[in-house]
C-alpha cells in the first residue's frame, strides 16, 4: 500500500465533522467514491450514499462522519496520528471505504453508506431505514480493534422518574416528605432491581442504570416538593426495553401507596432494542476467516454495553450485522483520541479478504 490510505484519513480528520456539520466533509466523500467507480447520491439529510457491482448478496457498508464537537490538532507521528474522529469513527470509515474500492470481481453488490448524526439523534440511520436500504448483511464502521468484532450491543431505555410531595419549613422535616430525598429513595430501588431473565454475572446479559441528570428544590427556606430525574437503562438481548420498564413501572407504582400526599410517576421517554448477532452467521465466519489470516490469530467476538446505530437496523432489518473497525475504544471522546496507523492499514487488508469470501459463502449457501 501507498501513502494514499493515509493522506485519506488525515484530509477526513481535517474536515471538522461535529454533528450538523458534515457537508465539506460528505462532498470529499462524494469525490473518493466516484474515483473508485461507485454511484453516488445525497440522501435528504445529507448521508453520502455510493453503490458497486450488481446482483446477490448486497452487503451494506455503513460509518458515520460525524464527530463529539471539540477540534483536535491532526498530526501524524511515527505510527501515530492523533484528530478528532481518528478512533471515532473515520478511521474505520475509511478503511471500509479504502477495502470496497480496492476489491474487484465483486460477485455480489456494496452500498456505502456515509451517514450523519451518529453522535446526536441519529437522522441519519433513521433516513437509511426510512428510505428503504436492501441488504442481506451489514458492517458498521466502529472501533473493536482490528482483530475483534463485535457482534452485540445492549439496548436503551430512558427514564423520566417525577415525585411530588407537600411541602414545609427546612426547620421541621418530619412534617412532611422531601421530593428529593424520595426521589433518590425511588432511584436506588430502580438500580437494585433484578429481573428473572437477567445473568447477574454477566454486564451484557444485565440490566444496567445510571442516574444521569437529577433536578428539585425550590428555594432554601421550603421542603423541596418537586423533583425529576433522568435514568439511563442498558438491556441485555433477552428483555425487551419495553418489558424493563413495564417492570421498572410496577415496581415504581407498587412504591406509590393510595391516600398518601407524596406521588410519583415514571414514564418513558424512547426506547431502543438491543442487538445480538448469530456467531455462526456467513458474514461473521468470513471476517474471522480474515482476520485469521491477516492478523494469524483468531478475533474476539465483543459483546458491547453501549448502544449504536447497529441497533437501530437489527430493529427493522433482521440481516446478520456486525461492528468493525480499527481503534481503541477508550479512547473515543476524548483529548487523546488517536490511532495506530499500521492497525488502519491492517484492517484495510481484513476487508480486502473478507469482502469476497462472504460473497464466496453466500454463493455456496442453498437459496
């Protein structure tokens, strides 16, 4: 390989992509697939769309350009080149992109997908699914380090919890309940909360909450009487988000008791299911088999306890998808993101193989 794959990635990491600016980064995107003899279109909301080759199986390629805001400093050294989106996530945009291009003979059909607002509320994979993307497998462009893949991302669910209460003089708090306090009360229960369906030992295959934001009171001088607060619930594959809060709700309610002045109310604001690929899947045996040979060890299948926008496909499209991509992910969203260069290159050659050993797999399989 060239400096080209380089000089590629460092001209993605010098267009600063923060979520709803992505234009002069998805017209560069425009260019470089049209060099590489794909079609190309904007959808609606801006995500880069290129197809090549025709026929069966399609394989959806699919990245985001998008990035967390906060300008790095692009600089290559040695091995290493540091800039906003290296790890997170065009460095696995663009060996995606690199690997298609450099695979001839396709025997089958890629549609790269170059999306938007990956980072923010996700229009652009809500766009793709809106529009009616085909494909009978799928790869997102995330960092699980060039030698693993990850087949599995835990779902969402957001919570509102609301308490009120009577209120009263700070100088005489047994008189009545304290919002915030009840309302921690209440939050503590929700963590404790276990599930039949649950594998405690297990992060992926449990439920997960998180108190992210929490706000009541109302002046120094008065027993706080209102409160709410936002919980953020992973959930494993096997319960639903929906089931976890209709569980969650009953708790909550059971909490509630009739005739007292203290109410509160728990409700959903958005939901989004998990996500678990089948390991014996042609499009996981082929990137193993890729691995293998670039790397001359076998991979890591991850089983990841975030959520992203593989969940939002697997929820409409049920295709065998995975995660893949080089980079650390610990060093997403933060002032060191950086990749390992000889990594980026390497995962250009896994998809060089694997590409056309899956359609070489999908052939032989019975239709």
């Amino acid at each position: 390989m060239t400096a080209y794959e380089i000089e590629l990635l460092i001209e993605m990491l010098r267009h600063y992509s923060p979520s709803g600016e992505e234009a002069t980064l998805a017209e560069c995107l425009r260019e470089e697939l049209e060099r590489n003899e794909f079609k190309v279109h904007l959808d609606e909301v801006g995500n880069v769309i290129g197809t090549r080759g025709q026929g069966s199986p399609t394989l959806l390629l699919c990245g985001h350009m998008d990035t967390i805001p906060g300008e790095l400093d692009v600089k290559l050294e040695g091995d290493i080149l540091y800039g906003r989106g290296a790890v997170d996530a065009k460095a696995p945009l663009a060996s995606m992109i690199v690997g298609a291009s450099r695979v001839r003979d396709l025997g089958g059909r890629i549609v790269m997908a170059c999306l938007v607002d990956e980072e923010g509320y996700g229009k652009g994979i809500k766009q793709l699914i809106k529009n009616g993307v085909d494909a009978d497998y799928a790869v997102f462009g995330e960092p699980s380090r060039a030698w693993n893949i990850t087949i599995g991302y835990k779902g969402s669910l957001h919570l509102l919890l609301k308490c009120t209460t009577p209120t009263g003089h700070p100088s005489a708090p047994w008189l009545s309940d304290n919002a915030i306090e009840k309302t921690y009360e209440c939050w503590e229960a929700i963590k404790r909360n276990r599930f039949d369906e649950e594998k405690p030992e297990s992060r992926f295959y449990s439920v997960t909450s998180c108190l992210v934001r929490m706000n009541g009171g109302n002046s120094s001088g008065m027993i706080p009487s209102r409160c709410e607060a936002e919980i953020d619930v992973r959930t494993p594959p096997q319960l639903s988000p929906e089931d976890t809060f209709a569980g969650f709700k009953r708790m909550v309610e059971g909490l509630d008791k009739p005739g007292q002045e203290t109410r509160l109310k728990l409700t959903s604001l958005g939901t989004v299911p998990a996500y678990e690929a089948d390991p014996r899947s042609p499009l996981v045996k082929a990137l193993s088999y890729s691995i293998r040979k670039v790397y001359r060890q076998t991979p890591t299948l991850l089983r990841k306890t975030g959520t992203g926008d593989m969940n939002e496909l697997g929820s409409s499209m049920k295709i065998p998808m995975v995660s893949y991509g080089p980079g650390d992910s610990h060093l997403d969203h933060t002032a060191n993101e950086h990749i390992s260069v000889n990594e980026y290159l390497t995962s250009i050659r896994v998809y060089e193989e694997a590409i056309p050993r899956l359609f070489t797999l999908s052939d032989s399989k019975p239709r």
